[in-house]
C-alpha cells in the first residue's frame, strides 16, 4: 500500500467502546456541564453539539472558521448539515464556537453567505 493510501486508511486506528451514549435533548449536568445535547448531524451522522445555559454553542466540525464562518466542505449529508444549521440557528446561540479556529456569532455565518452567494 503506497504511503498516501496507507494515511487514508481507517483500517489503522484502534476502535473504542464509548464510556456513555449521548441522546438529543440531553442534560449535562449530571457531568459538571450546565449545558444539553443539540444531534447535529451532517459533517457525520452522529456528530453533536452542546449548547450551555447562557447560549453558547459548541459545535465541532459542523461549521468552521478557517477565513470566514462556514460549513465545513468535508461532510456526509449536505442536506442533513443544512438541517442541523437551521436547527442551530433556531436556538438563537449567543456564540458558536468550531472545532477548529474563532468563534463566532450566527449573525457572521450569515453574513457570510450572504456576501458568498452576492460574489458568485
């Protein structure tokens, strides 16, 4: 197997068996966090975020902000992603913050696209 396939390859990492499963709605209280599970499928069909009691919500790699707030590109379900945006924005979250680089506020994601599509 060449070098760059063998990096793809998911047959390399070990599995793992989950301590606890985390079901939408759920409260996070009972493990120090004052905050509730948001599925948020999309980037991956199990993919979650949290949204604490003051409204900030985490949402790993469903949105990023590399160079602007976005949709992250690496995805299982665009259709599935734009629900779980939709389901964010809903919430009205104060901050979101990705996975990866700044956080950011709704608003800047919308913007955002909006300038997106006026440039296309």
């Amino acid at each position: 197997m060449s070098g760059v396939m063998k990096l793809l390859s998911l047959s390399d990492y070990e599995r793992f068996t989950p301590d606890i499963y985390l079901e939408d709605n759920q409260d996070l209280s009972a493990y120090g966090l004052d905050a509730h599970v948001i599925h948020t499928p999309g980037h991956s069909n199990e993919s979650i975020s949290t949204r604490t009691k003051d409204g900030n919500v985490f949402c790993g790699d469903l949105l990023t902000n590399t160079n602007t707030p976005a949709k992250n590109t690496l995805i299982q379900n665009a259709d599935v992603l734009d629900a779980s945006v939709e389901k964010l924005r809903a919430l009205a979250p104060s901050t979101i913050y990705p996975g990866h680089e700044k956080p950011f506020s709704m608003e800047q994601l919308t913007n955002a696209r909006a300038s997106y599509y006026q440039k296309g």
